[in-house]
C-alpha cells in the first residue's frame, strides 16, 4: 500500500469514532445556581453531586451541569434565566438563593426548578402548598428563618447577662431582613431583650456595622442568614475578636471560621437533598408530584476557642446539648 492510501485509511479510521460521538444525544443540562461564592462552595457542590449520584447520575457521564455561583449577588439574573429557558435546560436547581429561585419562577412555566430556600416557599408564592406543589417548582425548605427564635435563645443561654442584642440584616437580601425583623422582635420581647437592625449589603457596610457598635453597645449580636454573609465569615470572625462581642450565626460555616456559634438546618444535607430532587427530575418525575421537603436535620455547633477570647463560661448544660464543640 502506498503511503498516501494509508494516510487516507488511517485518517478515515481516526474520522470515524468522532462521526459516531457527535451523532450521540447530548447531555441533560442541570444549571446550578447558588447563592454562595466559587471558593464558598466547593464541598457543598460535592454533595450536591453525591445527590446527583444517588439517582444514578454522575456529571460528565449522563448529566452536565452548568455552574452558577452568585455570591450573594444578583446581577444579570433575568438574562441568565432566560438564556436557560431558550437552551431549554433539564432541570434548573436554586440553592440558598432567593432571588435567582423567582428569576426562575418568573422566567419559565415549563422547565422543572428545584429551589434551596430558608423562607417558607408557599408565602414566597413558589408553590401551591408543600405537600402539592403544582406547576414546575419543588425543593427544600431548610427552615433557618423558622428556627431564627432558637438560634437566638440559644445566644441568650450562651451569654445570659446580654440584654442589648443588635441584629445585622443584608438589604439586598428583602425576604430574609424582614422575617429576621419580625422573628427576632417577637423572640427578643418573650425573653426580655431589646434589639436593634443593622444592616449591611458590602464589605465595608460590615466593617462599619461593627465599628458602630462602640457608638451605641451592644452585648451580642445576632447575624441573619444571608448568603454574602457566609461568603464574609473569616470576616465577621476577625471583626467580632476585634471588638470582643459574641456573635451567633446561621450555620457552622462561621464557627469553622472561628465565628462563637451557630444553630440552623445542615446545609450540606439540604445541597443533597436538591440534587436527588434533581435526578429524580431528569429520570422524569414531575415537580408537582415531588412534595417539598422540610429539613429535620439541625446543628448547634460552639466554638471553645472564639468563646475563651471572648471570655465567656459556657455553662455546662449549654455545652451538652451541642452537637459539636470545636476546641
């Protein structure tokens, strides 16, 4: 055979594995939105594909998914939902994120949407009701503003002498500083404190939340959940040493970060819980058939090292109900 026939054959022989693939269907896209940052996130998008998984779907193998990481901002979101909806994507999933969930809402009546919300879905007008959702949305409600009035009791056990107790809300963030508002006024009367909101949307606005503590003191404060919150935590932690004030958190993001406590639903367990919701999507399950789960899955997770800085005695019984004490 000569040379340039083999060339011929052996290029033809190359050509025709790629003809095959690129006649193989696509993947189902799965778009991926969180509230949280690229570097927040990474061992929650783990279990959010380990839910992924227990479906039967691995990425990169029979789903794709396409990664949208908001970081507590919400730019752009209609054009990014409506570049999904003309896509057509399988399935778009809303994680600890409001406001891309009623960008989603608002953007398709047809694509499945599985939403990650702290707020109570039914009076965020995402569904019908929780047990039949109707329509195309359905999810997890990991109820940390409902657990708002614990997460502050537990402060006061913590720090019994606080009666002052500021509480920092984000205003870009309306949903969640208005319940926070409510919830913590009504909790704060039933045990005797007196509260007032700071707010905060950037970076700065934190640092002069707590500069301003020194104005008008405060014994405590209460941070609300909030998702560029969490993506300032290392933050709030030097913050709250500088000033020695305990601070509680919505979740253990901020104790591991060397933040005093935190009580809220396990984030990690509601990132899976999505993601089966996901998969059961794919497979072709209907969203309005799914009910929305409520997570049953709580922490209350102290901080032994932030709490000696602060010079604070945590009493013993306080210390036995957690379910972890980071040394």
């Amino acid at each position: 055979m000569r040379r340039r026939d083999f060339l011929t054959v052996l290029g033809s022989a190359a050509a025709w594995p790629l003809a095959a693939r690129a006649q193989q269907p696509a993947l189902p896209v799965v778009a991926f939105f969180t509230g949280r940052s690229l570097d927040d996130a990474v061992r929650y998008s783990t279990t959010f594909r380990k839910g992924l998984a227990e479906t039967g779907f691995i990425e990169g193998q029979n789903v794709s998914i396409e990664y949208h990481w908001l970081g507590g901002r919400n730019d752009d979101l209609q054009t990014l939902m409506a570049d999904l909806v003309q896509r057509r994507v399988a399935v778009i999933v809303t994680q600890g994120a409001n406001s891309a969930a009623l960008a989603a809402k608002a953007a398709t009546t047809t694509i499945p949407i599985v939403f990650g919300v702290g707020v109570d879905p039914v009076k965020m007008g995402l569904v019908a009701s929780l047990a039949r959702p109707g329509g195309n949305m359905t999810g997890v409600n990991f109820l940390n503003q409902e657990v708002a009035a614990k997460r502050l009791g537990l402060l006061h056990d913590v720090v019994p002498k606080a009666t002052r107790i500021a509480v920092l809300v984000n205003p870009t963030n309306p949903l969640i500083t208005d319940s926070t508002q409510r919830d913590i006024s009504e909790a704060a009367r039933a045990l005797g404190l007196h509260t007032r909101i700071l707010k905060a949307g950037t970076s700065r606005e934190i640092d002069t939340a707590f500069a301003s503590l020194g104005n008008e003191p405060a014994d405590a404060l209460f941070v609300a959940n909030d998702a560029f919150f969490a993506s300032r935590r290392v933050q709030f932690a030097i913050l709250a040493t500088r000033y020695l004030i305990p601070v509680t958190y919505s979740n253990r993001d901020f104790v591991e970060a060397g933040g005093l406590m935190s009580y809220g639903s396990d984030i990690s367990d509601s990132y899976r819980q999505v993601g089966m919701y996901a998969g059961r999507i794919v497979k072709g399950a209907k969203p309005a058939d799914l009910p929305v789960i409520q997570s049953s899955k709580f922490e209350f997770v102290i901080n032994m090292a932030a709490a000696r800085t602060l010079g604070l005695t945590v009493p013993g019984d306080v210390l036995s109900i957690a379910d972890e004490v980071i040394e």
